[in-house]
C-alpha cells in the first residue's frame, strides 16, 4: 500500500484581529519533504498545529494520515514518565506488525488454501508485511539504541524519569521517538534546536531516508538544504505563500533572480514614467490653444495646422491615460537589503592592532593564551556549549574582568550583540528608544523603519511587550545604523528568518570595522571567509 498524502485546502487562522494564515493550501506526497520558511510570526508553528490536528482552523479542511507523528514543544508524557516508557509508546507500532504477523502467519498455515478465508488471510498478510517493512519494524529496537546514541542520550538510564532530564534532553527524546517510530508523515517544528553538528547530520540522513511525508519549519539554511525537496516562504506576498522547488541554495538562487526581476522592472517603469510626464508637460505645453503662432507656423495653418493640433493632442490624451493608469498600478521600489552603516573610524595605531589578549583567564569559563585583532579583521568563534565562546565576546567588550593582560586601543568603539538583549526603559517603544540611543539626526538619516529587522505594527509597542527575538532584532538595528569600529555578535543569526540571515551575512562583508561573530550556524560557519578561533 503506498503511503497516504498530506492535503491541506484554504486554511484560515486568526487569533483575535490578526489573521496570521489567510487561504493556504498545500500537498505533500510521500516522499516529498518540505520546509516552511519566513519570518517570526507569519504563521509556520500554526500552519504544522494545524496539518497536526492539535489547533483547528476557523475555515479550511485538512486530510492527514492516520500515522502522523508531530514534534511539539512539549512532549505528551506526564514527568514521572521514564524514557523506556517513551520508547515503548514508539516501539508500539513495530511491536504490533510482528504480532500481527505472527498470528496471520499461523492463522495461513491453519487455513487449506482451497478453503473460502485463505484469500483473505493472504492479503492482509501482504498488507502488512509490506507495512512492517515500510516502517523497518524487524530493526526497530536496535534503531532505538542507535538513535538515542546519535541524539546524545545513550549514556541516559532508561529508568530516568522526563522530570530529571534538560529541556534539551527532552526535546531530543521527543525527536528520537519519532525517528524510531517512522510514521507516514512527520512534522517538526524548530528540529535541529539543541542538537550539535553530529547529530543535526544523523537527523538529515534519517529524514532523507523515510518513505513517507515530512513538513518542517526551520531557521537552520543548512538544514534546509540537505533536506527539503520544496521551500514554502509564508512570507506574505501579493499571491499568498510561495512554493520553490529544491533545497535552499535554489531558494536563494530564485529568490536573487527575483530581486533582480523586481529591480528591473521599476526601473524600467520610473523610465516609463519620467517619459510619459514630459509628454504630457512639455508637449501641452507646445500646443496650448492660447499659444501665439510662430510665423513659420502661420503661413499656410489654417491648411494644415488643425489636423496635426488634433493628432498632437491626441498624444497627449494617449500618454495622460497612460500615465495615470501607470502611477496607480506600478511596482514599488524593492526595499533595501540590510547593510551596515558607515561607520566614523578612529585614527589606527602604529601596528593596526585594535585588541590584544595574553594569558587571559576567567576561572572556569575561559583560558586564552593570546589573541590579537586587527582593524578590518573577520574572526569567528566556533566551539561547543560551555566552551567560553560568549565569555570571550564580553571580554573583549570590557564587560567582564579577567586574569592576565588585556590591551585595548584608546578609544576604541565597541558594540556587542548578546543573546539575551535587556533594555534600560522598557517602558519606551522602539522607535523611541532607537531615537534616544542614536541621536535625532542619526535617527532619521537611517530610520528604524528602513531596516527590515522590526514589523511597522512592532516600531511603537513598548520594548517590555516585544519577544525575546525582536529585542535582538532593535540591538542588532542599532549596531547596523551606527557601526563601532569593533562590532561582536553573539550568535547573530538566532531569531531571524532565513532571508534576514543571509542579508547579514553580507552586510558583514560591507562593514569597515573589525567583527568577531560566535556562531554554531553552520551554514555561516560553512562559508566564513576570514580567520576562526575554536575554543
């Protein structure tokens, strides 16, 4: 039997006066694996609620498998629960195809085949038989011990209760139950979150492997591209959410294509546009009616002249409609990708040296025998967690004291990005505070607005009501407007759409200054050009 498909027709949902899914629709055959992509908000964990039958849309139908595994933030065990209870409830299914396997097999070998049930019995015994090999049920609980393993949890007693265990622990288990059970069509949302490089590449490679659906909302691009058959950006656009073919470097290629599609057509409708108001200005102009006739023009007008005033006119007419049809329906200029700021350099030193780190040492968080930045250096810090990767940024930022020699040039500008942002006036909006933080005139050269980081409906909400992710995105607004000379970022591209991250990345290449970026992004980390320091 061949694995069912995954219909989803004009799902609408709306959560009090924001419509956040407006008449989206999507299939997903197996085999297929799709990825939902956008920014924070435009609706992807809601969009897998709904295609998991967890939340319901106010209108729109959705047809599922009846094997459908769904990836949730929380796990559906209570926390006195242990992981072999956990891993029972995902060995269930492969238990049951044995069993059932077993009692057909014995039920056929009672049963002559010239008698009226043999048939039967010998079609259910296909059906599942072909159903225990779909999901590799004769290899499931040794895919158990694999999975765990590669997930990180091996070393973990089965016995272990979910209360005792991280959140990241938790969510690790939660996944490896689902790669073990192989359902028809699998959903997940955010899945490579606590996972490290080795096991985030055991997950592509169990995922490539299933026969059947997978839809998955992510930020990891690197992901993204070693999995996903279709992009679906659930950005909003003029057509509603759109599905690319291919992995995410398609994506990206498309989406350039795109931009340059949308840049050429402005430019060439403003060159349309600057024509067509000259014909109608100047050439009115020349044929006004209370126009005194030259005397080239006299001899011979009463002839001629009526005729080509009416064909001139005529034009005119012509070119004002145009004109007006064309300033209601033109293309808006494509917005501005994200670059960084010029930036007001301070003099160098004799050497070019910006920092200078010896012997530095924080108990317990960091040692670093030496570390020197130059002016116009690219360094990124790589490491696991715990490795001191954030120590070593605030350091650098004279935000924390440590052991040893740190030499920083005199009045070096520094800004630094961390990753959880904390404004002094949470009470002020954040257009408000970027106004205060910038000064007045930088402020409105460079407008909060114009950066794509914050949604217009986001610019006046108090910085206290706006998530974890926005206050990163009106800290990172702030570096980009009006750039230090060392700029620091602490895991930059968390909390931000793919799109945005790509921008950043090449805004990093614009800026004049010296950056040090901690990452563990490894599609960044796979294409960073300059130097790398791993702790």
């Amino acid at each position: 039997m061949p694995e069912p498909a995954l219909l989803a027709h004009d799902l609408v949902r709306t959560f009090g006066t924001r419509r956040v899914l407006d008449g989206v629709s999507l299939t997903a055959a197996p085999g297929q694996r799709i990825g939902l992509i956008g920014e924070n908000g435009a609706g992807k964990s809601t969009l897998l609620r709904l295609l998991a039958g967890t939340d319901e849309p106010d209108a729109g139908t959705v047809v599922r498998p009846p094997d459908l595994g769904f990836l949730r933030q929380e796990m559906p065990f209570e926390r006195a629960s242990t992981i072999a209870d956990v891993l029972d409830d995902a060995l269930r299914g492969a238990r049951a195809d044995l069993a059932e396997l077993d009692r057909l097999t014995r039920a056929l070998a009672e049963t002559p085949q010239d008698s009226p049930g043999h048939a039967g019995l010998l079609v259910e015994y296909g059906e599942r038989l072909e159903h225990a090999q779909e999901h590799e049920a004769w290899d499931a609980d040794r895919r158990a011990e694999i999975v765990l393993g590669a997930l990180g949890l091996g070393g973990l007693s089965h016995d272990r209760t979910l209360g005792s265990l991280s959140g990241g622990q938790r969510g690790r288990l939660a996944l490896a139950a689902l790669l073990v059970r192989r359902p028809a069509a699998l959903l997940l949302d955010e899945p490579t979150n606590h996972l490290d490089d080795a096991a985030a590449a055991f997950l592509e490679e169990q995922l490539r492997g299933l026969p059947g659906v997978v839809v998955v909302a992510s930020h990891d691009r690197a992901f993204l591209d070693a999995v996903c058959t279709d992009l679906i950006d659930l950005d909003p656009a003029v057509s509603g959410p759109i599905r690319y073919g291919g992995g995410y470097t398609a994506y990206q290629a498309e989406k350039r294509a795109e931009r340059e599609r949308w840049q050429r057509r402005f430019a060439e409708e403003q060159e349309e546009l600057a024509g067509l108001r000259r014909a109608v200005t100047v050439t009115a102009h020349r044929v006004a009616p209370d126009r005194e006739k030259r005397d080239h023009e006299k001899m011979g007008y009463g002839h001629s002249g009526g005729r080509v005033q009416k064909q001139i006119s005529r034009r005119v007419r012509d070119a004002a409609r145009r004109l007006d049809q064309l300033e209601r329906d033109q293309v808006g200029e494509p917005p501005e990708p994200l670059r960084f700021r010029a930036a007001t350099l301070a003099s160098e030193s004799a050497d070019g040296t910006l920092l200078s780190l010896r012997g530095v040492r924080v108990p317990g968080r960091l040692t670093l025998d030496r570390l020197d930045l130059a002016t116009g250096e690219r360094l990124l810090v790589t490491g696991t967690n715990g490795a001191g990767k954030s120590t070593l940024l605030l350091l650098l930022a004279g935000r924390l004291e440590a052991l040893g020699e740190v030499r920083r040039r005199r009045g070096l500008r520094v800004g630094l990005l961390t990753q959880d942002t904390v404004f002094d006036r949470p009470d002020r909006t954040a257009r408000e505070t970027y106004e205060q933080a910038l000064g007045a005139e930088r402020a409105d050269a460079v407008p909060l607005r114009s950066l794509g980081l914050l949604g217009v409906a986001d610019l006046d909400r108090r910085v206290g009501e706006l998530s974890v992710g926005q206050r990163r995105r009106l800290a990172l607004a702030l570096l980009v407007a009006d750039p230090p000379e060392l700029l620091l970022l602490d895991e930059p591209t968390n909390h931000l759409s793919p799109r945005l991250a790509d921008e950043l990345e090449e805004a990093l290449g614009t800026t004049s200054g010296t950056v040090v970026v901690a990452s563990h992004d490894r599609w960044l980390r796979s294409r960073w050009t300059g130097r790398e320091l791993r702790l």
